[in-house]
C-alpha cells in the first residue's frame, strides 16, 4: 500500500534539489582551479563574519553581565539609604 505524499514536502525538495542544481552549474561553468579558489575566498570570508559574530554575541553577554552588577550595586546602595535615618546617620 503506498503512503500518503505530501505535496509541501515534495515541492520543498524540488525546490532544494533546483538551487542545489544553480549551485553546481554556477561552479561548473568556471574553471576548476578558479572554482575551487572561489569556494576557498567565500569560506574564508563566512568564516571571518562568524568569527566577528561570535565576538560581538561575546561583547553583548559582557554587557549584560556589567548591566547586572551595576544594578545590583544600585540595590545595595538603595537598601544602605533606605536604614539610614534623615541626618545621615544609621538608625537603631
């Protein structure tokens, strides 16, 4: 008995399959030593914007981690005012 085809998944894979196709022709009609130049330059140059994303999702989580320190010690010194009478001194 055959299953049932899923026509979205069918013309899913007809599509992949197509630019997969584009993508081999693109690289067939060049030379192959230039080709395989080509396809060195394009991941060297996804390999340095991963390594720039990789820096700056680094440099957002530093920043959060700062945000969080300084709004703890924002609390504190909250908390230091809050029992501190209106001359200045601690209350008892």
């Amino acid at each position: 008995m055959q299953q049932g085809r899923d026509p979205i998944r069918d013309a899913g894979e007809a599509i992949c399959d197509g630019l997969r196709q584009i993508g081999n022709f693109s690289y067939a009609i060049l030379p192959k030593d230039i080709a395989h130049k080509l396809a060195d330059l394009k991941k060297a140059v996804l390999t340095e914007l991963t390594t720039a994303l990789q820096r700056d999702m680094e440099w957002i989580d530093n920043r959060v981690a700062g945000g969080d320190k300084l709004r703890e010690e924002w609390r504190e010194k909250c908390r230091r005012q809050t029992y501190t009478d209106p001359t200045g001194g601690p209350v008892n």
